[in-house]
C-alpha cells in the first residue's frame, strides 16, 4: 500500500520523514494532509492501526520544521488541520498564527500577499486560499477567530475564482506569469475546488468552470512532448520546457497539475456535468457577444455583507 511506503522509515519510496534538515518535506506533508483531510473515508478510515500510527506520528514530526513568514504557514496549519481530523492533540498556536498572518497579508480583490509582499503569481489557487478554506472552516468549532476568518475567506476566495475563470483565454491558454508554471493545470485549483465543492460564486455557472476547465487541461496537457517516453510529465508548462524548472521541481511535484480534475469527484448528475457547457467569458467576449461587466470586491465588503 502506497500510504504505508510513504510513511516507513526504511522504505525507499518514503518520504524521508526523520530528516529534518529538508524543509521542503513540511510542504510534502501538507499536501498529503490535505489528501487524507479531503478523503477521509477512503485514505485514513480504511488504514489498519499500525499505518494510522505512523502516519500520524510521521506528520506530525515536521512540526521540527520552521516554516518561512509566508503560505508555508498553512503548511504548518495543514499539519494541525489532519491532527484535528485523526483525532490527536493540536496546536492552537500554529493554526492562529498562520490564519491571523493571512489575514493581515490580503491586498484586496481576493488576493492575498505571499506573506507580506504581493506576488504575482498562482499560488493564491495553489495553496493559499483552498488551504485557507479548509483549515478555518475545519477550526471554526474550536477557535472564535477561525469562525470569522473562514466567512471573510470564502467571500474572497468567491472572487478570487471569477478572477480565474476570466483569465482562461478562448484557447486554453493563460498568462504565464511567476513560478510553479511546471503544475500546468494545476493553476486553477482554486476554480476546481470551488467547483468541487458547490462553493462558486453566483453568476459563475457549473458548467461554464466544467468548460473553462477543459479548455485549459487540453492546453496543457495535449501539447507535443508533454510526457516523456516512459509516460510521465515532462517539465514544462505546454510541452517539454526544462527552463521553466525550478530547484523544488520534481517529477512528482509536476502532478499537481491534477488539482484541476477535483470535479471528478462529483456525481454525474450534478449541475456540473449534466448540464450543457457554456461559454466562458473570454469566449463571449472575444467572438463578440455580450457579457456581464466584471467589478472589483470592495475592500469594506469583508465580513459585513456576509455576518
């Protein structure tokens, strides 16, 4: 079983978890947090005891890591969110530190900074607003500040996706602008998991995300030499782009692309498949037909529209 690999210490298919001198483990952990948090019928409750245990003692020894004053904190929040969820003690401490910075670190217009300075970039869909969402929606039972976090987060978030599904061109394309462009698809997490888990925003019709989601898997995942000869991803954003690597990008991680296929998840008869596709909004628009003009999310919107 995959799960019992990663978490034994003398399996080569592990992730390493007793060496703390690789920080980049805390970020591998909290992705397969999110994992177990997200499915946890399938990936946690059907584990033996003894799988459980080491899994669990395996995440939470990268507690050792300090992560940096960026969305590395949700890292570390994604670790106590699996915590919560297993049943195990938490530290309300990591869980406020990096809800309360997050907080502090929003621009406005549902974007948030990559720790205090604003980077133009998608890991606000990446990580920072579906890690957000979970873990103060998780925590909202427990901690007061995540209950009002959590309602401010979505109404950000909401807009965050009506930002993403507009910058999908008519083609599939996108501007590929900042790091991590190597997880293709994988840049609309945040449409997908919205999509996911009937969370749009009104105005934002199930099947026009189903569309515009497509349109951007067939991009960049159809391109000439997306995969090598032995079948996996090569680096690159459309095709083979090794330039486009960077020092943390692995075969491994270029699987992140798979965060835009969230939407397999849902039933066939949800609104999401059943229904015929619309066109997105740069496909109205730019075949020349009319279409709903777009307006910012007003910073003092925030929680009043939504208390």
């Amino acid at each position: 079983m995959a799960l019992d690999k990663v978490s034994h210490p003398k399996s080569q298919g592990g992730f390493g978890f007793q060496d703390i001198h690789h920080p980049q483990l805390l970020v591998e952990a909290a992705f397969l947090a999110f994992a177990l948090c997200r499915a946890p019928t399938i990936l946690w409750k059907s584990l033996d005891t003894t799988i459980r245990f080491r899994l669990t003692e395996a995440l939470r020894s990268t507690r050792r890591i300090r992560p940096y004053l960026n969305n590395w904190q949700l890292f570390s929040a994604m670790i106590e969110r699996f915590l919560l969820m297993s049943q195990e003690n938490w530290d309300p401490m990591r869980v406020e530190f990096a809800l309360q910075s997050h907080s502090q670190w929003y621009k406005g217009d549902g974007i948030y900074g990559d720790g205090p300075e604003f980077h133009w970039d998608y890991y606000n869909s990446y990580v920072i607003h579906p890690f957000l969402r979970e873990v103060s929606q998780a925590f909202s039972p427990h901690l007061e500040s995540a209950k009002t976090i959590y309602k401010e987060t979505l109404l950000r978030y909401q807009r965050y996706v009506i930002i993403q599904e507009r910058s999908i061109n008519a083609d599939g394309s996108f501007a590929p602008i900042g790091r991590s462009l190597t997880y293709r698809s994988g840049a609309f997490h945040g449409l997908a998991e919205l999509a996911f888990l009937g969370l749009l925003p009104p105005g934002l019709d199930p099947s026009q995300v189903r569309n515009a989601l497509e349109l951007v898997q067939t991009k960049t995942l159809n391109a000439e030499n997306t995969f090598n000869a032995k079948g996996w991803l090569n680096i690159g954003l459309y095709g083979s782009q090794p330039g486009l690597g960077e020092h943390y990008i692995s075969t491994g991680s270029l699987y992140l692309t798979s965060f835009s296929l969230l939407p397999l998840g849902l039933a066939p008869e949800s609104p999401f498949w059943s229904q015929e596709a619309k066109l997105t909004t740069s496909q109205l628009i730019w075949s020349g037909m009319d279409c709903n003009v777009d307006s910012a999310l007003p910073i003092a919107i925030g929680i009043l529209s939504i208390r």
